[in-house]
C-alpha cells in the first residue's frame, strides 16, 4: 500500500515545499501515518491584514483571493470577511493571530503588489477562462485579473486568455489545460470550481405571479398554467420569470416539466427543461437542477430565471407553464441578476498549485472528468463541488468513487490558506458513553446532516451551534474528519463547546465523501485506511454514510459484507448510519450495526406526526430503533428542542453513541434467543 507520504513525494509536493510553503516534517518522521497532511498547511499565522471584501464585485474578489493564495502560500498573512453574515469574522479569533484592519481591501492590492510576478488575465466572455487563469495564477505566482485591473495597479501581463479560448467549446478550453498545464501541477489536489456566479441587482421590483400555499410534494397540482406578462412588456429589456419555492423549509419547491410562450397568440418559444431548446431563455438556472421526469426544480432558498422578449408592437404576451408541488412564481422587466466570477476557495487552489476545472458529470464533459480523476491516486481529493447540484452530486461522487478519489465539498470554504495552519490542539479522545439499560422503548437518534461539506462546519454550522437552545436535546453532529487538517480550529471549537447532549460523528463516508460501494475492490482499504487515520485522530467512532443509487434510480445501495468488513478491518466505527430515507434498514454486516436514516418532512409537528404513523405497527414488546435524520438548512436547535417537547412516551432520544450500544445489545440479545430456541 503506498502510503500519503510516499503519494505525495510521488507527486512533487514535498520536493516543492520550500516553494510552497508547505508545512511538512523532517525525514525522520517520514515512516509515520501522520508525517504528511491529505489536506497540507501554509504555515502558523502571526500577523493577518483583515478586510470586509463582502461588497466588491467578483472581479476584485477573485483578484483579492488569487493574491491571498499566493503571499499566504509563503506565510498566512492575508485574511477576508466575504459575507455580510460575517462567519468569516466568527472565526478570527480563533486564528491567535494578531489582527490589523483595513476599511479600503483593494489597498491591499498596492501592499503586496511586488510578492507576485505580474497577471494572468481572464477572458470575461469565457466563463471557464477564469477557472484557467487561477489555475496559472498558482503556476506563475501571480493573480487572476482583468485587463482593466492588470493596467490599474500596475500588473505586468504574464499571459493574456482573451481569443484563446471559445465560449461554447467547454471540452476544448479544459482539454487544453489538462495537456498544457496539469503535468505542471500537484497531483496531491483537484479543485472543482463554478468558474461564475450570479449576483443579485438591487432595487429590482417582482410581481408575484402565483404561489401554492399548501405543503404539496407528490405533484398532485401538477398543471399547465397560463401567466399574463402583458403588463411587464413595458420593460426595455425582456421579462424575467422566476420561480421559487413558496416553503422553504421542507424541499420540494418549484418544479417546471415544459414551458410555451405566445404572443398575441402566436407561440414563439417552446422547450423541455434541460434541452438545448431551453438554453437561450434560462438567464439563470445556477440554483436549480434537472430532475427525473425532465424537469427543472429548486428548493429552499433557490431559485431559477427565465427570460422572455416579445416582438414589437406585441399586446398579449402569455406563457404556459407545466407546473407542480410548493411554486412561487414572480415576474420582473429589469436584470435581477449579473454574472461574475466565483472567486471563493481560490486561495487553496493558487497556493497549493492545484489545476482548477468544471466539468458536468454526464455525457462528453463527463468522459472529460473521468480521464482527469484516473490521472491521479488512490485517495487523492477532489475539493469543491459538481454542477446541477442534486443529479451534479450524485453523477460527481459516484465518478469520483468509481476512480477511488474522495470528495471534499469546499466550493465556499473561505480562507483555507489561513484556517489550515492554525495549531490549534484537536482531540482525539472518544467521549464517554452515558449510561444506558436497554428497555422496551423506541429509541430515537438525531442526526444533523451536511458535516461532509466544510463550508457548512465553517458557516451554517457555527450559526446553527451558538443558538442558545441547543444542548437541550440529545443530537449528533456530522462533521468531517478532515478539518483535522484543513481546519483544525474548527473542530477544536466544536469539540470544545460540545454539551454532553452533543455528538460529533464522521459526516459520509469518512474521510471525504464517497461512495463506497462504488470504489474499485482493489482501492476501498486505502479509503478506509485513510478514514480509520482521521477518526482516531479527531475521536470520532460513528459515521453517516452514503452509497451509490441502483442503476434504475429506484433507492440507495446497502452496505454490504465485503463494505463494511473493511470499515471493520481499518477504521474504530462502531455503528453507521447509512443514508435510506425511509427506515427499513437494519442490519449488521461484519459485525457493526448499521441502519437506514429515517426522513419525514416538514418541521417538529408533522415530524412527529410521521414517527406516530411510523411506528404504528410496534407492539411495545421489544425496542424499536430510529434514525432519525435532520435538514441542517431547514432546521436549528429550536426546532429540535420542539420535537424533543412533542415526543412523550414511548419515544427516548439518545445520543448516537448510546444509541448504537443499545442496538448492538438488543442484536446480541435477539441472537441469543434464537440460539436457545433452537
């Protein structure tokens, strides 16, 4: 087995790590499993230029970021506030850095200007152009810029990407640089970027449309809708539909299968969602995806943006709209959105020399990702995320997988060169385990979901921890292992606050989020070899996992003998909670218990109207076991201390730990029955 250290001499990450910055011990140490990071440090921070970057436009914050990659990569000295939320400032303390601020960031520029070598400058009418540009910024240690920005501050012009590349030819603009420049970049790292990202226009006026106010999420409203836009024709720039979901809380939002608009009459545009028919009218379609009925949809807070123009003189502008489940339908005559580039994340990618790239994981782009994802090793990360979030999730994890490479969500991890290199001391002591005697109860465990994405650990989270009902339930966190290495102050924090009714658990699968069942048979030690290193380093013997869906889409995979047996062999896990949605799985393969979540929707009412329906077929004479899982977006401790209030006899919420020593007590108690009854 090639060990990470042997992988990344392999890759020339440590005999680049004077250039780097890299952090990595001496020789002496090379033997050990903990000589060399999966994620590498730039050092310990002692002194940070910190600025609020939240109002700039993308262009100067990919500037910004770019530049922070390279001075961090020497020494983290570059901090950035990117959201008017501040999570980025919740954790500035926490760095033990001394802190010196400035109001104007863009000075910044002027302060560092001569630690870089000059510009690489982005194409602004091809998108991927910025994706490339950062990945030459890491090459050339210089900053990703405009041309209007190199010649404002100064930046001698080391490549120019403007007519180098063509808009629509994805394939070829990432088939270059995976020829051109990969050869030149660590292959310890793959970054997946969304090269843009749109960003809201003030003051823009929205006509509601329509709105469904009941919970509907089986498509029984499902329709063809007609809309009267006649009055937004006095707009000069088109009209824009946008379509969202009416609750927010529970994912099932607005879900359009076709759309048709007529002009006095006459039909003038007709498409199918996810066709090229719909390309030229989708103004914005980044937070939504394609379903399985051909359908575009978005949940929560999402939403996705078409935008229609009417031929002169026109007097009726209608659109029909095949539509269904929780839709809120508003109109507007003014650009609600602009595009610009997607800037987060970026430091990490420079300072590590990572090649940056966005592929779709289907078709033409896929085959594209998949010769990338086998020109690296076994458990080397891929950070940053897929497009069409949901199918872009499932499609993406499962290539990566196939090439027996983890995921590590991180497309909004902010300030990584700072975060990674913070000392701060993470343990790996295992909690005590509570007390617990089995009984005739329905034991219920709660699991907040997302810990896989760092950006969440780093953002919602923190927000959903420091509200002040939480610790009044028993509830288990997921997090991931890895912030042991790019985040440790993080986890720290979160061990170190944790109230004896919180349980931090490996978010899926371990270290990194995979599909198991999907890893080649010759490949899946090195992952849970790799998993067993961080969940004994961060105390962590639980994990929520997920697998790959059957080939007909019907439902998830279970772990099977030859899965799990390997979780056994290398990791400390004594229990996996496996992604189900429905319950109906419990069983113990290799001797570690494991169970399907269970999903109801809605908040605390109609989740424990869903456990009562759930349960109604218990006849009290042995324990029932739950998993209950809970939406880490839709949801906060309040609502789970609310739950906690509805559920009275016979329901008993417990912490993940005591929950699966119960259930492993009623396994070796059932087992025992049988042999005597035999």
């Amino acid at each position: 087995m090639v060990s990470r250290r042997t992988f990344l001499w392999a890759n020339g990450v440590v005999l680049a790590a004077g250039g780097l910055g890299i952090t990595l011990p001496g020789p002496a140490a090379a033997t050990t499993r903990t000589a060399a990071p999966l994620l590498p440090n730039f050092g310990r921070p002692t002194r940070l230029d910190v600025a609020d970057v939240s109002a700039l436009h993308g262009n100067d914050q990919l500037l910004l970021t770019t530049l922070q990659g390279i001075v961090n990569r020497r020494q983290p000295r570059l901090y950035f506030n990117y959201d008017s939320a501040g999570y980025d400032l919740r954790w500035l303390s926490s760095t033990g850095a001394a802190v010196t601020r400035h109001d104007r960031p863009l000075d910044l520029v002027a302060r560092y200007k001569n630690e870089v070598r000059g510009a690489i400058v982005h194409d602004p009418a091809v998108p991927d152009s910025v994706n490339v540009a950062t990945t030459l910024a890491g090459l050339e240690n210089a900053v990703a810029a405009t041309a209007e920005q190199a010649g404002q501050y100064g930046f001698r012009v080391i490549t120019d990407l403007r007519g180098r590349f063509k808009a629509d030819d994805v394939l070829g603009t990432y088939r270059w640089q995976l020829d051109n420049l990969f050869p030149r970049c660590t292959h310890a790292l793959l970054t997946g970027l969304p090269p843009t990202r749109t960003a809201r226009v003030d003051g823009v006026q929205w006509r509601e449309i329509a709105r469904e106010s009941e919970r509907v999420r089986d498509a029984s409203n499902r329709a063809v809708r007609t809309f009267d836009l006649s009055q937004e024709l006095s707009g000069q720039d088109g009209v824009y539909l946008r379509f969202q979901d009416s609750l927010g809380d529970d994912g099932w939002g607005a879900s359009v299968g076709s759309v048709k608009v007529k002009a006095d009459g006459k039909e003038i545009v007709s498409f199918i969602p996810g066709t090229a028919a719909e390309t030229p009218y989708l103004f914005d379609g980044l937070n939504s995806s394609i379903g399985g009925d051909a359908n575009r949809f978005s949940d929560g807070g999402g939403y996705f943006i078409y935008r229609f123009t009417a031929p002169a003189g026109t007097q009726q502008f209608l659109v029909e709209v095949d539509l269904w489940n929780q839709y809120l339908v508003t109109a507007a005559t003014t650009a609600p959105t602009r595009v610009e580039p997607f800037p987060y994340f970026r430091d990490y990618a420079a300072a590590m020399r990572a090649m940056v790239f966005w592929l779709p994981p289907s078709g033409e782009t896929g085959t594209l990702l998949d010769e990338i994802l086998s020109k690296v090793k076994p458990t080397t990360p891929y950070a940053g995320w897929f497009s069409n979030d949901v199918a872009g999730e499932w499609g993406g994890v499962d290539r990566a997988s196939q090439h027996a490479v983890e995921v590590v969500p991180a497309d909004y991890y902010m300030n990584a060169t700072v975060h990674a290199g913070v000392p701060a001391k993470v343990s790996n002591r295992v909690r005590p385990r509570p007390a617990a005697t089995l009984r005739n109860r329905v034991y219920l465990t709660l699991t907040f979901g997302e810990g896989d994405n760092i950006q969440y650990c780093q953002r919602r989270m923190r927000e959903l921890w420091d509200e002040p009902k939480r610790g009044g339930v028993p509830v288990n966190w997921t997090v991931s292992p890895l912030l042991a290495d790019i985040g440790p102050a993080l986890l720290a924090y979160y061990q170190r606050t944790a109230t004896a009714n919180d349980l931090l658990i490996s978010g899926p699968s371990g270290a990194g989020y995979t599909y198991p069942g999907s890893w080649p048979a010759k490949d899946l030690d090195a992952y849970t070899e790799l998993s067993g290193r961080f969940l004994r380093g961060t105390g962590m013997d639980l994990v929520y996992a997920y697998n790959y869906r059957n080939p007909e889409n019907t439902g998830w995979v279970a772990f099977d003998e030859r899965i799990v047996g390997s979780y056994r062999k290398n990791t400390p896990l004594r229990g996996i909670i496996q992604s189900w949605e429905s319950g109906d799985l419990l069983t113990r393969p290799a001797g570690i218990p494991l169970i399907g979540n269970f999903s109801p929707q809605g908040k605390a009412q109609e989740y424990r109207d869903t456990l009562l329906k759930h349960i109604e077929g218990w006849d009290g004479k042995s324990p029932l076991f739950i998993a209950g899982a809970i939406n880490a977006w839709n949801w906060t401790p309040s609502d789970v201390a609310e739950l906690g209030a509805l559920l009275t006899d016979p329901f008993e919420i417990v912490r993940g730990d005591t929950f699966f020593k119960l259930l492993n007590d009623d396994f070796t108690q059932r087992l025992a029955s049988n042999a005597s009854t035999t």
